[in-house]
C-alpha cells in the first residue's frame, strides 16, 4: 500500500502562486510516474500534470507554462509550483502515484483562486 499526503493548497488573489507537495509513503518501491489532477466543482476530476520515472512530464494545455511539475531527490515526493493562478484553477488538487500497474490517491489539497 501507498500513502499519500497532499500539502500546500489555500486561498490566493488571482496572479499570485502556491506550491503544492506530495508524499509518497508505505510501499514506495516500484512507484513510477506521479502526478497531479484537478476536480472543480461539477466537473470531473482532470489530469493537470504528470512525470515518468525518467523525467518526462506532461501537462493539460490550461497550465502549460504557468504550472511545472518535478520530483525530489528521494523520488517519493511531488511538488507542483503554480504562478499565474487563475479563478478557473480553483478545485481541489488530487496527488496520484502508480506503482506495480496500480494507481493510488491522495485525499487532496484545496485551492481557490478569488478573482
């Protein structure tokens, strides 16, 4: 089993940053790509960044160039730096981990962007 911990969601003015963090604990060999997803209020939950074992990422066009994704030293944590936060970037902000063909989730960290 994987653990996860979600942090550094919160309430910003639109343009400003949050950073938020993830760690992976528990049965943390074998985990290889790791990522972020969105769930806005009404809407379904949407993949807003990942990262592969190796290093390559992938991002939803609505956050390319505002959002960046990377992974610390240890490999089980996640970050996701956000600038440029938008009111549309409200939602409640899901870490993600696969590991052995199997995803885990984390119970999710808030943001809310007030215009």
């Amino acid at each position: 089993q994987v653990q996860l911990v979600e942090s550094g969601g919160g309430l910003v003015q639109a343009g400003g940053s949050l950073r938020l963090a993830c760690v992976a604990a528990g049965s943390t060999f074998g985990i290889n790509a790791m990522g972020w997803y969105q769930q806005a209020p009404g809407k379904q939950r949407e993949l807003v960044a990942s990262i592969a074992s190796g290093g390559s990422t992938n991002y939803a066009d609505s956050v390319k160039g505002r959002f960046t994704i990377s992974r610390g030293s240890a490999k089980n944590t996640v970050y996701l730096p956000m600038n440029s936060l938008k009111p549309e970037d409200t939602a409640v902000y899901y870490c993600t981990v696969r590991r052995w063909g199997i995803n885990y989730w984390g119970n999710g960290t808030l943001v809310t962007v007030s215009s």
